[in-house]
C-alpha cells in the first residue's frame, strides 16, 4: 500500500512539473501532504513536515546567502579584468578565442547560475565570433561544456538539490567527485582545443587576423575584442558606468551625462582597484574555507556575505538596494528548497521510501545492484532531457539511493553519482531548464542544432568524471 502510494506520488510529480501543469513549488508541497492524508499520517503531519523542513534548513540558509555573494561579486565587476586579459590573449585566433571561452565560462560559472553564466560570456564573446565568421555553435558548445561542469558546486542547483534529497552535506557529496570535477574540467580544456582547431582550419584563410601595421594611423591598436568584454561587464551591472576613453588611450576628466540636463557632467567614480583586490582575495579565502571545511557551509556564506557587503555597499541605503535586486533570486531557490523538505520529511517519515525501495530491490538483478551508482552517474546526463532537476532530484534520486542501499551501497555515492550528469553536464541542453534559452537565444542557434552539435561532447564529459571518479574513489563500480 505505502509503496504503490508513494510510487503514484513521485510519478504525478512527474507529470505535473513536466507538463506544467502546476509549478514546482506547489506539487512539491500538497502532493505529499495529500499523500500523507490518504495514507492516514493526517495526525503526523505537522511532525513529518517540520522534520523535513529542519533537514532542509541548513542547505537553504547556505544557497540563500551563496546566491548573494555571488550576485554582489558580479555587481562588483570582479570578473571584467579576466574577461578582458582572456581576450587579449586570443589574438584573433579561432582556436585561442575557443579555449577562452572555456576558461572565461568555468571562472564565471563559480556563482552557480547558469543564466547570468551565460548572459557574461556569450555577452563578451559573441561580437569576436561574428568579426571573425567563427560558428556560433562552438560558442553555445563550449560555455555549455564549462557551465555544465561547474554547475556541481555545492551551491549550484543539482548538488543542492541531491543534498536536500538526501539530506546530506557538502561534505560527503561534493567534496568527494571534487577530483572528478577536476577531470571534468581537463576535459573541458581539451575539448574546447579540439573544437577551435577545428574551427580553425574551417576557416582557413578566409579569415586571416589583420597586421598590427594595417590599423589605421590615429586607432586604438588594442584588441578589438575589448569592447566585448565591456558588454560583458555591463551585463553584469546595468547600473555601472564605463569610463569614456579617447581614441589615444587618455581618459577625459569628465563624462558629459545627456540625462542629467543641459551642460551638466560628472566626474568619474575614483578608482576601485584596492575593493577588486578586496573582492578577489575574499573569495579565495572564502572558496579554500569551503574546502577545507574550516566552518560549515551555511555559516562561512554568512559571514563572507555580510564582510563583502559591508566594504562594497557601506551605507544602509545601499546594501537595502543589494537585497532589493537579487531577492527575486534568492526567494525563487530558497522556498523550492524548503518545499522539498516538506516531501522527502513526508515520503520518508511514512516510510514510503523504504517500501518503494523493498519492492525495487525485488526486481532489480543482483549483478546490477551493486553497481548502480555508476548506472545513475552513465544515465544522468541524458536524463537531463526528460526530467526536470526537481523531479529527478527529489522524485527519482530518494528511490534509488535506498534501493542502492538495499544492497549495501552508501546512498551519498549515488548522489555523488547524480551529479556527474543529471542536469550538470546536461542542463545547458534540455529544454527543461529556462536558461539553455537564454543560451541558444543570445548566441543566435536554435536549440535543436546546439544538442545535435554538443550532445557527443556533453556526455563524453559525464563519462571522463566518472571514470575520474571510480579512479579516485568516489564510488565503487
């Protein structure tokens, strides 16, 4: 009875979030409680709910305040001197403007997000690819392969999600396939060389890089992809102002402003290296902190959040503008999270779980039991087309870790599992997710040939973390 109840459970999960027929917030709350209901846990249910909830609890404070932090360091332009260094460096060489885009999307990709991933660097790079008649599609490929990849930061959507799921910590999901994200990275790098040397010799001659000697007398030498990285940073901060510069280089004294009135100018804001500086050094503390564990999760997002606000937005009147912007964001994934405790505190308070998990340990080989978290690791990047993250991660994932653990498998390997494919390295693919929109829309490809041309390359990346994976140990073929 429990287990066809929350069998029916999980699958109308499915389909209502599939087919949108109700948002995910909404199914993720009344479906469980009126599966509690029916199940007669009607007198349980505040105690299963609150259970869930406080489970949960950590995982939400830590996305909420990671979301910020990230936010105010985009705001801050912390990435525009990396964005402009990586252009200059490409030259004009197809290959060397490829291998960039890699490196400039899994530096920006540290925030989690996939759509302000993709606003940056399709932002700052599309204009060179089109100046030099290099294939959008190697753009969308390649931010797709970075931003898939690091789309497994304990503070991205699937590694939160699998943590929320499972009720697991950083620690004993990320911090493990940590190696294997690191191959997942190589693999990134060798990927996005091949693709440009491809590129490059499509191109040929047809699109020779210009002399230094044939720039017209009296402009700017500097690389003409620059002003990209401009986009790229005004992306970042609509409301921060470039700095006008001349065609010798000199910056004027003052900036005449249209808005402001007849004859009126402003000065230029003084110059915030010392806060870059600031910004930079933060966050690598904060990121070591992360990984040596030297505070849980939640409280170093507190407290790096609170130290980067405080320097970068000192007045009141500031930092209430900070939080007025990004609370859309923030309130989005934080109450999906907290719905989330309200089912898994449910199916696993009735144990519903347990049962769903009995009867497919009832059907499922021997042979293959044990070695399930490779079978979900292999499968979960093509998945990423059918499933949603939220109904993978806490309809599907629950289900198998108990199942996995039936035969004696660590359920936080199959999570570990998960997050090498299912919405990681498949996100930027699947029409599921709102922000592989927003890539294919900026770089001018339609979805359907961004999947045929990257899909081969997307999974390969899967298969490299999780051979990188059962090398290191993170779970056991």
């Amino acid at each position: 009875m429990l287990a066809a109840l929350g069998f029916a459970t999980i699958t109308v999960l499915l389909l209502v979030t599939m087919t949108k027929r109700a948002s995910v917030l909404v199914a993720l709350i009344l479906l469980p409680v009126l599966a509690a209901l029916i199940g007669g846990f009607a007198s349980d249910l505040g105690e299963l709910t609150l259970g869930g909830l406080s489970k949960v609890a950590p995982t939400g404070i830590m996305i909420a305040f990671a979301v910020l932090y990230f936010s105010l360091m985009v705001d801050a332009g912390l990435f525009d001197p990396l964005i402009r260094a990586l252009l200059r460096a490409a030259r004009g060489d197809p290959l060397r403007i490829t291998v960039a885009t890699a490196v400039l999307t899994l530096c920006v990709a540290l925030d989690g997000d996939g759509a302000s991933t993709f606003l940056i660097t399709v932002s700052a790079l599309l204009p060179v690819y089109k100046r030099l008649g290099m294939n959008p599609l190697v753009l969308s490929g390649v931010v797709c392969l970075g931003a898939g990849v690091m789309n497994m930061v304990p503070w991205g959507g699937p590694t939160v999600r699998a943590m929320a799921a499972l009720k697991l910590d950083g620690s004993e999901v990320f911090n493990p396939v940590l190696p294997a994200m690191g191959f997942g990275v190589a693999w990134v790098l060798v990927a996005s060389y091949l693709l440009g040397r491809r590129e490059r010799n499509r191109l040929g001659a047809l699109s020779p890089p210009v002399p230094a000697t044939d720039v017209p007398q009296g402009e700017d030498k500097r690389d003409a992809r620059e002003p990209a990285a401009s986009t790229a940073a005004a992306a970042a901060e609509p409301s921060r102002q470039a700095t006008a510069t001349t065609a010798d280089g000199q910056e004027p004294q003052a900036i005449r402003s249209p808005g402001d009135g007849p004859g009126a100018v402003r000065v230029p804001p003084p110059p915030r290296t010392w806060l870059n500086i600031f910004n930079l050094l933060l966050t690598i503390t904060l990121v070591v902190c992360l990984i040596q564990e030297v505070l849980p999760l939640p409280v170093l997002f507190v407290l790096g959040f609170a130290i980067a606000v405080l320097v970068n937005h000192p007045t009141w009147e500031q930092q209430q503008a900070l939080l007025d912007k990004h609370a859309k964001s923030v309130v989005l994934v934080t109450t999906m999270i907290f719905a989330a405790g309200v089912l898994t505190g449910i199916l696993s308070g009735t144990k519903m779980i347990d049962e769903m998990a009995e009867v497919f340990v009832s059907v499922v080989p021997d042979s293959l039991g044990s070695h399930l978290p490779v079978a979900v690791a292999v499968t979960g990047m093509p998945l990423s087309l059918v499933f949603t993250p939220d109904a993978y991660y806490f309809g599907v994932l629950p289900v198998l870790a108990e199942t996995a653990n039936g035969f004696g498998t660590d359920p936080a390997e199959v999570a570990r599992a998960a997050i090498l494919g299912q919405m990681t390295t498949g996100f930027p693919l699947s029409p599921l997710t709102a922000s592989t929109f927003i890539l294919v829309g900026m770089s001018g490809v339609s979805l359907g040939e961004h999947q045929r041309f990257i899909f081969r390359w997307a999974f390969a990346t899967t298969l490299v973390m999780t051979a990188g994976a059962l090398v290191t140990g993170a779970f056991s073929l």
